[in-house]
C-alpha cells in the first residue's frame, strides 16, 4: 500500500458487515445480454426486497367489489358484519398474514389481496382486505409492511354506521401495547 491513501468516494473501501458482505454497494448492474447499465447495486436490492413484502394498500389497486359470496376458505370462516358490534370493540389475535396471489379464473374477481388468520371469540377465524380497503391502510401505517412482524399483533374491529346512508361498516383499530396489557388483566 502506498503512503499516501485516497479513501474517499469511489476509491473508500466498501462498509463490511460481520459475513464479509459489502452493506452498502454503489456498482452498476449491467444487462448480461446487451451490457446496458440499468441500475445501481443497493438500489436494485432495495426494490427485491420489497416484492417480498405486502403490497402497499391502495397503490394500484382495483376499487373494492362485493365479492364472490364466499364465507370460508380451507375450513376456516371469515370475519363479517355480523360478528361485530357497533357499541363494543372485538378483539383479533393475528396467527398469519397473506398476500393472496392465487390466480383467477377468467372472469373471476378477487374477493381479498390481504388474508389475516387469527384467533376471534375462541376460534381460528379469516379477515380479508382489498389493497384499495382504509382499514388495510391503517395496519400498514400502524404495523408497517413486513407482515412477519404481525403474528402476535392484535387488532380491535368494530362497526361504524355511514350517516348518510345508515350502513353499518367494519372499522379497525390498532391497540397501544398499554391497551392490550389492560385487556388480558
């Protein structure tokens, strides 16, 4: 190595993480068939990465549609306005969290893009979302996008009636963890 060293920039040795891995990589990505750059190293990662995750709710989402009627899937019931109540707060004990990409058959619509199983009232029951639904909104803004971190969350779901048409809507919640310490006492 020379006496004078220049390890600034592109010529600073790269951040090492404790398995040898460069952290934070500026390379370009080029194409193996024509050799055209089409991006940086952590910026191409990044994007990876996130197609592992839950899907964003309301980004390109198709509006909400009634459904297909369906009321259970492999044995399991999911959650509907009737098991809610507008004057108190059910609880939800998320088990598991799923994208739904199952494909469709033509002309088939998808009756949720977000499939949560949980413990509801004694029983292992479904809660699904549309990408386009508010309450989907409000997990991810309160539980983030990682679904792996959910298992063990808990949720309050209720009903709220539209004044203007008398419509009894599901409503979520997402308890502090002070909220929850209360409720198991």
């Amino acid at each position: 190595m020379s006496d004078i060293a220049f390890n600034f920039g592109n010529n600073a040795p790269p951040d090492i993480d404790a398995n040898g891995e460069c952290i934070i990589c500026l390379g370009r990505v080029k194409c193996v068939r024509c050799g055209k750059v089409y991006g940086v190293c952590n910026e191409i990662e990044a994007v990876e990465r996130e197609k592992e995750m839950l899907s964003r709710a309301g980004a390109g989402a198709a509006p909400a549609t009634a459904g297909s009627g369906k009321s259970q899937r492999a044995g399991y019931r999911y959650i509907n306005e009737q098991d809610l109540s507008a004057t108190e707060k059910r609880r939800f004990r998320i088990i598991d969290v799923k994208e739904n990409t199952d494909p469709l058959r033509e002309g088939q619509k998808r009756f949720s893009d977000v499939v949560f199983k949980g413990a509801f009232h004694g029983e292992t029951r479904l809660l699904g979302f549309k990408l386009s639904n508010p309450n989907l909104v409000i997990i991810q803004e309160e539980l983030g996008l990682e679904e792996n971190t959910y298992p063990g969350r808990e949720l309050d779901l209720f009903l709220e009636q539209d004044e203007f048409t008398g419509r009894y809507w599901m409503r979520v919640e997402v308890p502090s963890a002070s909220e929850v310490k209360k409720a198991k006492k």
